[in-house]
C-alpha cells in the first residue's frame, strides 16, 4: 500500500493527472462551437473517459476500492485512438 501511494504521488503520474484535467477542460472548450454532432458525441466520450481516469486516480489516492477493474479491448482501444486522433486535429 505505501508503494502505491508513492508511486501515486510520483512526478510522473502527478503530471499525468495535471495533463487529463487540462486536456478535459480543453477538449470541451475547443469542441463547444461544433456543430458536428458526431464530433461533439465523441469529444463528450472522450471528457467521460479522462473523468474516469481522474476519478480512479483520486480513489486510489485516498486508500478507497474501486470497483472498475482495468481491462483491455481491442475495440475500445481503436476507439480511443480515434479520439487523440480528434482532439490533435482541433490542437
């Protein structure tokens, strides 16, 4: 547990969290004026998942269980690819 907590507070990881708010906040300001709706559904995609992961890490952080256990699909992994690829396109 205290390895977990240390690697939680490690600079690396800090900038990790520092870097998902900002590209949260980011993501929606950048997305507001579309009137795609498709871009707009995916951005919003995008603002749940860096919530999640901001979440999990704040979860983590404070010693509670998290009952989302991290998996791996191949799909979801396409997905999210095409969504960088979206918000680099709006960078």
């Amino acid at each position: 547990m205290l390895l977990m907590l240390k690697i939680l507070r490690d600079e690396f990881t800090l900038d990790l969290v520092e870097q998902c708010s900002f590209q949260k906040q980011r993501v929606m300001h950048l997305v507001m004026p579309s009137r795609d709706e498709s871009i707009v559904s995916r951005a919003i995609e995008l603002n749940e998942q860096l919530q999640k992961v901001l979440a999990r890490h704040d979860d983590l952080l404070a010693g509670r269980t998290t009952t989302t256990a991290p998996r791996f699909d191949h799909e979801e992994a396409e997905e999210e690819e095409e969504l960088e690829q979206l918000v680099r396109s709006f960078l």
